[in-house]
C-alpha cells in the first residue's frame, strides 16, 4: 500500500475539503459532526 501525506495551512474544514477531493478511489469521505470526526466509506460504481 503507498500512502501519501499532506500539510494543509487554514482550519480543519479546509483540510477535510482537500482530502475529499483528492480520494477518488474507493475510500472514506470525512467529515466533523458534533465536534467529532465521522467517516463514510465510499464505494465507486
């Protein structure tokens, strides 16, 4: 598996948008929901 990371300046939202648009292969959509971090895997069709 190879994995690669990013350092992203701004708040969290910021850095969730990012990682968001950079998976687009199956993998988890993050997100914060009552102050916690919330995961969804995602499935392509």
């Amino acid at each position: 598996m190879k994995m690669h990371f990013y350092v992203v300046k701004g708040d969290v939202n910021a850095g969730l948008k990012f990682e968001n648009s950079l998976n687009t292969r199956p993998t988890y959509y993050l997100k914060i929901e009552d102050k916690q971090l919330k995961y969804e895997k995602v499935i392509p069709q």
